[in-house]
C-alpha cells in the first residue's frame, strides 16, 4: 500500500472524492467510521447519564419509554451524514421532550453546523434553544433549578453550534489551500508547456536560418555542376568542394540544433562547435563568394572580438539571412554589407543589394526568415527595417545595443 493511500484514510470523505452537484455522496473513510463511532458512543454516554438521572423522578413505563426513544435517536445519528439537516429538526424537538436524546439532539446540531452556513441552520438554532428552554419546564430537574437549568442548555447549544462552525471554517480553509496547491501546479504544467512550445519555435527559426544558407550554397554549385557539363575540371572539382564543404556544413548544423532537442544526460554525438561571432562574419562572406557571390564587407568595427558574444552571433545570423535571401532574390546582383558601431553607441549592420537584371521565379516560403529575424533582434533589445531600397534593390538594415 502507498503512502498516499494510507494518508487518504486519515481524511474526511468529502475531501478524498469531493462532489458537486448531482455526485454521489463519497463512501466513509476510516477517520469517519472512527469519528462517527466515538459520536455514537458519546450520545450514549450522554442518555445514559440523562436516564439515570430521570429514573429519580419518573415511573417505570416513562423510563422505558425515555431509554427506547434514546437508543433510537442514538442509532438515527448514522444517519447525520445522509440527512443531516431533517435529522437535526427532528432530534431538536425530540431533544425537548425526552432528556435521554439530549445528546443525540447535539450531535446532529454539531453535524449541521459543519455542513451547513450559519443562515441555513439558523432556524434549527432557534427550535433548539427554544426546546432547551422548554425541557426544563417540560421534565424539570428538581436538583438543577429552573433558570440554571436554561442557563446550561442555552450555553451547551451555543457551544455545539460554535464548535461546528470553527471546524466548517477550518475545513473551508483546507479546501480553498488545496485548490489553490491544485491552480498553481496546472498553471505550472501550463507555464513549462508554453516555455517549451517557445523553445521549439526558437529552433525552428535557428534550424531555418542555419539550413537556409548551406542549402542555397549546395543549390548554387549544383546547377552550376548542371548547366556547365563541360566546364574545366577544376572548376568542376571546385564545385564538388564546396558542396561537400556546405553538406558537411548543414548536417553539423542540424546536429548542433538537434542535440538541445535532447534530453539532459544523452549524448549527441556531434561534439561541440564554436558557436559564430562577429569575428566570423568575414568567413561567412568569402563562402558567399566562393558560391559565385559578389558581396563586399564594410565593417568600421576594429575589434570584433570586443563585441559581446551573443551580440556578434545575432549580427552573423542577420548578415546570413540576408545573403541567402539576395542569392535567392537577386542572383547575381552586388551585394554590400555595411558593419558600424562602437561602444554605447550600439551595432548597425546592413545588407544591400540592387534590383536583380531579369524577372526571378518566385521562392516558396520567402518571408519567413526575416520574421525570425525581427523576433531575433527584439529578443536581443534591438530592432530591425527591411524592404525595398530609394534607389531601387532590397536593404535590410539591424541595429543591435552594444553596452559601454
């Protein structure tokens, strides 16, 4: 047996299967079969005492009556939990007229207290004192006197009914710190599912920044290898160079991207690459170059490495994109990537390039890399313009903070 089954016996019902409306009503645990049974046995105990003392006064049949009509309404209180409210009326005006029942009565004013708001029981409040008066008129106790007698039982009432209320209110409160425990772990599953819906976005727009790049070199040499069958063979070898680099390249890649997909603990396999910065920028445009490119590198900054790394790194993604996306868009057009900023000051990177010769076959998909892109720059507190140049050509233009 587990250790949670053991502690749901030391519950109450309702809080091990609680129900609404139209639920069935939960089976008794161990603590309530205990519960109820020491209630049982104190009732008793109470018409026991209260027999005793009303045999001084009353004849045989009286007594007998008395001690039947108590054991029943000490029996009907395995009932509380069913009826707890009809239960309690009954036993009130029981409780009036035959003193042994006076415990009974109790109990299942202490059942209705802890089940029921005050201004639902208010009523069987009223019955009850009323009847605590009554009795003392009704069967008085020539030892307790007439108005010690009500003082008793108006005070042992109000007691029952306060006891019950301060156990309602503590139950109330064990319910409303068990829900919120409840609230805040789903909105912890729901916080985790969300980071990791996010996490998996981010790779996403990675693996399309990274892929994208390697895969338009591999498209480049390959039409090249193509359409020029009898080109010299260095060329050719070249070519076949460069897109064993690129493939190489690419799988190195969306290995690196894969293996933060894995759980902590496996091995990826890949090895750690270093990851790019700024400093690699000028070997992202000599494969651009190699591919057939015409890009030329502007770059005012005199230490890059000085520039923070994941600054640098955003900067190589942009300059990436935006390569891929003038190889694809504008083959063969000059492009110029412009590099400024100092410390303080931030980093401004741009990447221009003139309207293509000829019309361009459309490209599926176009657009959603500098989607990423944006996301990327405000998530590293800068921002990002792009769209067609005043002289004609498409300009991406990024600025990136670059603390003093």
């Amino acid at each position: 047996m587990t250790r949670t089954d053991r502690q749901r016996w030391l519950l109450p019902s309702h809080l091990v299967a609680p129900g609404g409306d139209g639920a069935a009503r939960p089976r008794r645990t161990v603590r309530d079969w205990v519960v109820d049974t020491l209630i049982f046995l104190l009732a008793a105990l109470f018409g026991l005492v209260a027999a005793d003392t009303s045999a001084r006064y009353n004849s045989d049949a009286v007594n007998l009556i008395d001690q039947i009509v108590g054991a029943l309404a000490c029996c009907a209180l395995w009932l509380r939990r069913r009826w707890p409210v009809g239960l309690a009326a009954v036993l009130a005006v029981l409780g009036a007229l035959i003193p042994v029942a006076a415990g009974a009565m109790l109990a299942a004013l202490f059942s209705v207290a802890v089940r029921r708001p005050f201004r639902e029981i208010a009523w069987i409040l009223g019955v009850t004192l009323a009847g605590a008066v009554a009795t003392v008129f009704v069967r008085p106790d020539p030892e307790t006197g007439t108005a010690l007698g009500i003082v008793l039982g108006v005070a042992l009432t109000l007691l029952v009914i306060a006891w019950g209320m301060l156990v309602r209110a503590r139950r109330q409160l064990v319910e409303a710190l068990r829900e919120r425990a409840e609230r805040a772990e789903s909105e912890a599953e729901l916080r985790a599912a969300q980071a990791q819906r996010l996490a998996r976005e981010a790779i996403a727009r990675e693996m399309h920044d990274v892929l994208a790049h390697r895969l338009t070199l591999l498209s480049v040499h390959a039409g090249a290898l193509e359409f020029r069958p009898d080109a010299p063979p260095e060329q050719i070898a070249r070519a076949a160079g460069v897109i064993r680099d690129s493939a190489h390249d690419a799988l190195q890649d969306l290995r690196e991207i894969i293996g933060v997909l894995r759980a902590p603990g496996e091995e990826s396999g890949g090895g750690d690459r270093p990851q790019p910065t700024l400093a690699t920028l000028g070997a992202l445009v000599d494969e651009s170059r190699e591919a057939g490119m015409t890009v030329l590198l502007d770059s005012a900054v005199d230490d890059p490495g000085s520039v923070p790394a994941a600054t640098g790194r955003t900067v190589y993604r942009i300059a990436q994109e935006a390569l891929t996306n003038a190889r694809k868009h504008a083959p063969g057009a000059r492009v110029t990537v412009t590099l400024r900023g100092r410390p303080g000051d931030g980093l401004t990177v741009e990447v221009r390039n003139p309207a293509p010769d000829g019309p361009v076959p459309p490209v599926p998909g176009s657009g959603q890399g500098l989607i990423g892109l944006s996301e990327r720059a405000a998530l590293a507190g800068g921002r990002l313009d792009h769209g067609p140049a005043p002289g004609g050509g498409f300009a991406l233009t990024a600025w990136l903070p670059w603390p003093p």
